[in-house]
C-alpha cells in the first residue's frame, strides 16, 4: 500500500509541477461568477409507540449554498462552495487542465467514491435525501459532507473517465504543517488514503453510465476498505439507476479484550427507477437495503429496507433550477414490524 500510494503521490508531483511549468506570462483572460442553492422543506416523522420522542411536524431549511467559479484563462480553474446555514466550507479547489480531457484538482472536494453519494450533485438528488447506503458510507469513512483534503487525477480517455485520489482519509482533518512546529503536538500521520474510480459512458447507448469505485483508508486517520458498483441508464423517459456500496473496517470488540479489534462490514445497494409522465413532471420510486453489520456473530439481522415513493415537478422543462419534489419513505425492519414513516416536501431553486 506504501509503495502504491508513494508512486500517486509521485505522478500527481510531476504533473502539478509540469503544469505550472507550461504557464506562460502573457496576458491571460480572468473570468468569476457566483451561484447558490436554496433548498426549503417541510417534514412529518411518525414514530414507533416505543419511542419516547414521540411524532415531529415542521419546517426547516436543507440547504443554502454559495458558489464562487474562477477560470484563469483556458488551464487554470478556481472554485469555493459554502453552507451558509452552518458557515462551513464544503468546496476549496483549483484544477490545473493539461488537455480540456485531463486535468488535476488539489484542495477539498468530492473524489473518487460511490456514484450515489456526492459525484451526484445535491441538486440532482432524486428523491430528496440519497440513498440509505451512501449517508453510512460517508459517516464511516471521510465525514457527513463526502468530502475530503487531497490531490486527484481525472483524465478522459474516448469513453472511459478515470480519477486517482490521494487523501487525508478524514474531510475534517487539514493539514498544515510547518517549519519549526513543535513535533510533539503534531497529530501522528504516515500514511494517506488512495482512491481510484472508472466511469463509462458508450457514445453507441445514449443514456448509459456504469462503473465503481475501490479505496483503503489511512490507517494514522480512518482505517477502511471500501467498494461500489454501479449502472445508470437513462433513456428519458425513463431512469432507472442501481448501485452496491461495501465498506469494512476495524471497530473494537464488544467484549472485555483491550487493544482487541475486529473487522465490521456493511453492504447496502439501491434500485431506483423513475417517469416522466409531461416534460414537467415525473414519477419516483427506490427500494435499497442497508445492512450495516453482514458479520454479526450476536445472531441479531439488523438489515433494513427502504421503500420510497414520490413525484417532483420541474417549472421548466427538464432542468433542475426549480424545482418541487415531495415524497414518502417507509422503512422495514428484518423481523420487526415498524411505523417510523417519513414524508416530506422540497423546494429547490438554483442559479
């Protein structure tokens, strides 16, 4: 693994400094425009008759995102994404294109991982909230937000794309050592995490994309293996979307071993499909399945399934900039029978 992640780090060194080699002097053309997000909901949560928290009606804000683009001629681009709800920053890239095909980003963003998680853009979520899977995915692995601090390769090749990641393996871990810093008070860190992803898109099948992600964590920050597959295919009409994500890492042992860790594996996949009934409206459904421990050795199925359903109307015709999506969910329990159903209602402008 050492060695695999010294050889990334070594081409992503070279490309960096090639590329900024090749940057000339002249006068170069600046461009910079700004974009958000307003995401506004209202939700009822049933709960169990066990549960003490009892029923929630409401209303609340999803998002509030500010965007910041930058192209700095035809080679260079900047970007910064915001949550304005919480002041945090989500997005702190540049990207340096060799080719209009192949390019390198360094900063934080979303890498190579499960093409249901973030590569699938929080404007563009189906059915409001992603998949069950890809949230446990992101907890367990590089935070709540997919995204982390590293340096990625992307390069096109006819119609296959490819990313290489090298990562922190924690999106709240940045770091910024310096001279003369006192060693001690350094967190301990060795290793990175590397990531790499393959999307296809055939030009001859119009609405096809299929591909997966494989990555190992940095065992100083977040120790993990994970895993996904996908295929997306979108002959609109018509979407239908499927995709597995597997995820393993140590946890320690529920018993009284100190130091004793065992290995803990989750698997979940989804199936979506959806119709668009007028070019404005469109039908919804997903079923996915989460079990987040496939190892467990207390004879306990703690595997849920999701079962969703909803419509989404779009005030213009195909396109994502306003946008109305209600839905319900309705989970299942192995061996149980539970009524903690959620349904709510999104209103979702971008610009």
């Amino acid at each position: 693994m050492r060695k695999i992640t010294i050889l990334l780090f070594s081409l992503i060194l070279v490309f960096a400094f090639s590329a900024f080699s090749l940057a000339g002097d002249d006068d170069v053309k600046i461009e910079s425009k700004f974009g958000g997000t307003i995401q506004v909901w209202g939700s009822f949560g049933q709960a169990s008759d066990t549960d003490s928290t009892g029923n929630q009606f409401g209303f609340g804000l999803r998002r509030i995102r500010v965007r910041y683009y930058t192209n700095i001629g035809d080679k260079i681009k900047g970007y910064i994404q915001v949550e304005a709800i919480n002041a945090k920053l989500c997005d702190a890239r540049i990207e340096y294109y060799f080719t209009p095909d192949m390019h390198i980003r360094m900063g934080r963003f979303v890498g190579a991982s499960p093409r249901g998680g973030a590569n699938t853009s929080h404007t563009k979520i189906d059915i409001i909230d992603r998949a069950q899977s890809a949230i446990y995915w992101t907890k367990n692995t590089v935070g709540s937000d997919y995204r982390d601090y590293g340096a990625e390769f992307r390069g096109k090749f006819s119609d296959l794309e490819v990313r290489l990641f090298l990562h922190n393996g924690d999106g709240s871990f940045n770091l910024r050592a310096r001279q003369g810093d006192d060693a001690t008070g350094r967190k301990q860190n060795e290793s990175l995490a590397a990531s790499g992803m393959l999307i296809y898109k055939p030009k001859a099948v119009k609405g096809l994309e299929t591909g997966g992600h494989f990555g190992i964590g940095n065992k100083d920050i977040n120790e993990y293996t994970t895993y996904s597959g996908y295929v997306y295919y979108e002959p609109k009409p018509l979407r239908i979307k499927a995709e597995v994500i597997g995820l393993t890492k140590p946890e320690a042992q529920e018993d009284t071993v100190k130091n004793k860790w065992v290995d803990k594996s989750m698997l979940g996949y989804y199936v979506f499909a959806a119709y668009g009934i007028t070019p404005n409206v469109e039908l919804l459904a997903r079923f996915e399945t989460l079990d987040p421990n496939t190892d467990s050795n207390l004879g306990k199925d703690d595997e849920t399934n999701y079962i969703t359903a909803g419509i989404s109307y779009k005030q213009f015709a195909g396109k994502i900039n306003s946008k109305i999506t209600a839905a319900v969910v309705i989970p299942q329990e192995a061996g149980d029978e539970i009524d903690n159903m959620t349904a709510y209602i999104q209103f979702q402008i971008v610009f």
